[in-house]
C-alpha cells in the first residue's frame, strides 16, 4: 500500500511541477496542466492552446522541452527515470 501511495505522491508532484514551470513561462492553466497531462499519460490533445483544434506548435522552445521531458518521464515509468536520478542509486 505505500508503495501505490509514494507512486502516486511522486506522479502527482511531477505533474504539479511540470505544470508550474509552464505556468511560469507564460502559459494560461487550462493549457499548462492539459499539456502536462497529455504528454505524460499520451493521451492526444490537451485544452486551450493544445486542443482538438490547435497543437503544440504554438509553444516556445522552453515549453517544448518541458513537455518533452514530461513525455519521456511519462514513457520511461516514472519511477525508473527518478531511481536512476537519485544519488543514491549511483553511491551503490
């Protein structure tokens, strides 16, 4: 059961993360956070500027990199990019 919760706990924070970082960098939050959820989970357009009638070709180099970056977290399970990027992992 903690297993799924820390699963979960980690999930959420990179979403909330990824999402705060495209807010910073000039997004709206229907956008940011849809963004964010569609290139993690891979699940086709998000809302706003990336929805079913636009695409993310509208957004800047920075803000393609983080969803980039969310998708591969997304495609690669989580848990194994974030185990991979602790320092503990490489002390071993």
């Amino acid at each position: 059961m903690s297993s799924v919760i820390a699963f979960m706990l980690r999930y959420g924070s990179v979403m909330v993360v990824a999402t705060l970082v495209l807010l910073l960098s000039g997004l709206d939050l229907v956008t940011s956070a849809t963004a964010v959820i569609a290139c993690i989970n891979n699940t086709g357009p998000g809302l706003g500027q990336v929805g079913p009638a636009g695409n993310f070709q509208g957004l800047s180099d920075f803000q393609t990199w983080v969803c980039t970056i969310s998708m591969l977290l997304g495609r690669l399970e989580l848990v194994a990019v974030l185990v991979v990027l602790t320092t503990s992992f490489w002390r071993k």
